[in-house]
C-alpha cells in the first residue's frame, strides 16, 4: 500500500529513506534508518520487525542478501511482505511476495532501491528511481524528496494520497533527519515544507548534539551564537 526509495550519498556517507502511501502514519511503521549501517523499508501488509530485525542483522556484520533471506523465510506470512534492504556499503536485498497487491514489484540501481505495491504501475518505481539517479550532487535529502515526487507524478500509490516520511543518518544511531506527515491531502508537498524549516534551525542544532564518539556541545549561548551565523551565512 506504498512506494519507497532507500538511498545512500557515496560521497558522504550518508544514508536515506523516503515512503508514501495512502495509510495512516505510514512513516511510523516503513523506514528505518541507522547511520553507518543502512536502511530498510518493511511495507504491503507490514510486518514491524523486519525494518529493526535487518538493521540489526547489518550491525552484527551481515550483508543484506542473506539477512532479508532469514528474516522472509523465518516469516509465515512472507507471500504478503514488501521488504528492501541498504547497508552502509551500498548493498542492496529486495522482497516483494507473491501475495502482494499489484502493481508491485521493485528496482533497484547502484546505491538506490526502490519498492511499491499498490502503485499505478511500474513506471511508478521507474521514475522514482530514475529522478534520483538524475539529482546527482545534490543533498540527498533532495534527491530523495525529488525522487518521491517523480513517483507521484507517474501515478504513485493508487488509491491516493494520505501520507510521507524522510530519514537521513550519517554516524549515529539516530537520524540526523527525521520528518513524517501523516495525514495530509497532499503530504509529499507538506513533507518538502518541513523539509525547508529544517534547513533554517535543526539542520544546524543536529550538529551540537552527542554522537557514539563525543558529548556534544550544551553551551546554549555558544549553540545559538554558531546557528545565527549559518543562518547569516546562508543568507
């Protein structure tokens, strides 16, 4: 009942996630994202633990073929699963059931992977993952914002529109990113206009929180002081 795109910026590090659906608080249940170890997306008829179950799986050290092969045959209901898999490396495992509602089906190029099912039809995840390739350069949070709106604009989930998500992570176990819509007439619109309010503040106080290897700054004046001159800046 969705369409998502998992990503990675080479040159960065950087790992993403995009999803949107017509359901409820689809970011709520379909993306995961952990900086420095990958990505998935778990979607048709959920299954919840398959998003941290593969995380887990990339964090002990496995690659994402054989661990979404575990997880799907260790899964009694895998006929109706929608499953993709992105490791930090740029590996990609993708699963889309036989009981899965058509249009479904998924691709995939080198470090994007893209899945849908009950999707207008191919050209849905064609697009997505064509825009992204085409976005090279960009943030990837662009890239993936863009990429979500050539999925709409070829037709995206079929019976309409109701929700979106973004996740980006770098190093940490947390995103630095992390925005949802969940129930919007147009929430692919609404999640790009939170994505441009996040540019003006909580892009910059991301980077004075703690990470795995430091305890972050919490100095407010030293904290405001720094944003003011990005935002400054920046213009």
């Amino acid at each position: 009942m969705t369409w998502s795109i998992l990503a990675r910026d080479r040159a960065t590090g950087e790992i993403g996630a995009a999803v949107a659906s017509r359901f409820l608080a689809a970011g709520a249940l379909v993306p995961r994202v952990e900086g420095g170890v990958g990505a998935a997306c778990t979607q048709a008829l959920v299954n919840p633990f398959h998003g941290p179950d593969a995380l887990a799986r990339l964090r002990a050290g496995e690659v994402p073929s054989p661990a979404l092969a575990a997880l799907i045959a260790a899964d009694a209901g895998q006929a109706t699963r929608q499953v993709h898999v992105l490791s930090a490396a740029g590996a990609i495992a993708q699963h889309t059931g036989a009981g899965c509602v058509g249009w479904c089906g998924h691709v995939a190029a080198e470090d994007v992977s893209v899945a849908g099912n009950m999707l207008a039809g191919p050209e849905v995840v064609e697009a997505t993952r064509d825009a992204f390739l085409a976005t090279a350069g960009l943030p990837l949070a662009e890239r993936l914002l863009a990429a979500m709106e050539a999925g709409e604009a070829a037709g995206g989930d079929r019976r309409g529109r109701q929700s979106a998500a973004i996740q980006v992570g770098s190093a940490d176990p947390y995103p630095d990113l992390d925005l949802r819509v969940d129930d919007h007439p147009d929430p692919l619109a609404e999640l790009r206009r939170l994505h441009t309010v996040w540019r003006g503040y909580l892009r910059h106080f991301r980077r004075f929180l703690p990470g795995r290897d430091h305890p972050g700054v919490f100095d407010r004046t030293v904290i405001q002081a720094a944003i003011a001159k990005a935002q400054a800046d920046e213009g």
